[in-house]
C-alpha cells in the first residue's frame, strides 16, 4: 500500500493485509503494556499526587498531547492513516510538506473517534492486559509512553475503516447512494459487515497470542496476553469502533458527489 498511488489504497486485499499486519503491532504493544500494573492515578484528571502545572487533564493526556506536537512537527499527521487524539494541538511541520493524492473524501479527518478509543483502552482493556491492579509511581512514565503507543495503534487501526468504507463505496456507488440518501443505517451496517472474515480475524488472533503470548523458554508457561482477552478486546471493541467509523463516514459520503 502506497499513499502516492491511490489505486493501491483503495485495494480491498491491500488494507486486508495492512489491518493483518496491524495485529501484530496491536498484540505486541499490549504484550509490553502487560508488564507493569494498571496505574490508576496515570489517567487519572488532575490527580493531587501527579500534579501538572497549566493542565487541565491526565498525566497521559500530557504526555499524549506533547507526543503528537514532536510527531506533528516531523510530519506525522499529513499522513492520511494518521489520526490525531489532540488535534487542536498539532502544528507545522519542519520537514516539507508531502503532497499526497486525495483517497479519502475531503471531511475525513472531521471523522475522529480517538476520545472514544481513549476511554474504552483505559476502562476496559488496561484492566485486562495489565499485569495486577494497582500503582507502580516508578513507572510512570514508562506506562504512559506505552500507553501511548498503545492508542496510536488502536487509533490506526480503527480509522481504517475510512479506507475500507471509500474502497466499498466506489465498488457498489449505486447501491451504496441509496442507503445513504434514505439514511438507512441498518442496511449500511449489514452491507459493510463480513461475518466471514471477521470470524477469521478472531481466529487468527488465537493463533497470534498462543505463539506470541507466552515465552517458550519459561517452563512455567506465564502467560503475558490470553487469546480470550485478545479476542474480546476485538470483538467487542475493535472491531464494533471500526464499524461505527465506517458508517459516520459513508453516512457523508454524497457530500462529496
């Protein structure tokens, strides 16, 4: 997949592969995540015992925000897979800018689901990957720079759906300006969902955290990540945030016709 060649992008068995190859990165950032507790007070807003100067927020919102300003100076952002948590807080590049054609309809970006993906990781998935409930103030920053790179791989990987909804627009334009024009939400649902497909990912997952889950030179088997986990954290959260991205986007899609 090539973001200079459009084509390439909007291949169907292009962003297969790519959201393949996304697991992996996905199943390996929890893995790292898995070595420290869940660390309440790091997302916790404004918290006495972290106290941040001029900020009204986290400690990972802090230092999710400072993040995105470095990475939005050496041109993260221009990327059209890339979806920023703070967007108000982006800036300039210092690098040229990258020219790349147009793939995505021109209210794209306006699609952001990253607060959503922000409190579902913190609620629902940090208790289950973490290592046992509770503080590590040593850890700190360590947690919060994997947490973050936690959410930029969920964030992608969610926010390809755009990708996967314009692909599927342009291959059934006629059926899908229908169910736009009526507002049928429930149709468009049905007809961007493969239950084929998505079983295989969940059973490719399976596969993924037996192989990469454990350490096969510890004899007592300690398990970092559990296919359970790994598989309801997509079925029930990765994969329902795709769809919903999805959708918002196709729901705008003749605005640009």
């Amino acid at each position: 997949m090539d973001f200079l060649k459009p084509a390439t992008v909007l291949d169907l068995k292009n962003i297969r592969d790519e959201l393949v190859r996304m697991e992996d990165t996905i199943i390996f950032k929890f893995i790292e995540r898995s070595h420290f507790p869940t660390c309440p007070t790091v997302y916790s807003k404004n918290d006495p015992k972290l106290p941040i100067r001029d900020f009204d927020g986290s400690f990972l919102d802090w230092a999710l925000m400072h993040s995105e300003i470095t990475h939005s100076r050496i041109r993260r952002f221009e990327s059209p897979d890339q979806t920023p948590f703070f967007p108000d807080s982006i800036q300039e590049p210092i690098l040229p800018s990258i020219q790349y054609p147009r793939v995505l309809a021109s209210y794209s970006s306006e699609i952001n689901f990253n607060d959503s993906i922000k409190d579902v990781y913190i609620k629902q998935i940090i208790p289950m990957i973490s290592k046992y409930d509770g503080e590590s103030w040593e850890n700190f920053g360590s947690v919060a720079t994997i947490d973050i790179e936690c959410l930029q791989s969920l964030s992608r990987r969610i926010h390809f759906g755009k990708f996967v909804a314009e692909a599927k627009f342009q291959a059934d334009r006629a059926v899908y300006s229908k169910m736009i024009q009526e507002k049928d939400i429930e149709g468009i649902y049905q007809s961007i969902t493969n239950s084929a497909v998505e079983e295989k990912i969940l059973e490719r997952l399976c596969v993924k955290a037996e192989v990469y889950g454990v350490d096969p030179t510890n004899k007592e088997g300690h398990r970092k990540i559990t296919p359970e986990y790994l598989v309801k954290i997509y079925k029930e959260l990765v994969i329902p945030l795709t769809k919903q991205v999805e959708v918002d986007y196709l729901l705008r899609r003749l605005e640009c016709e």
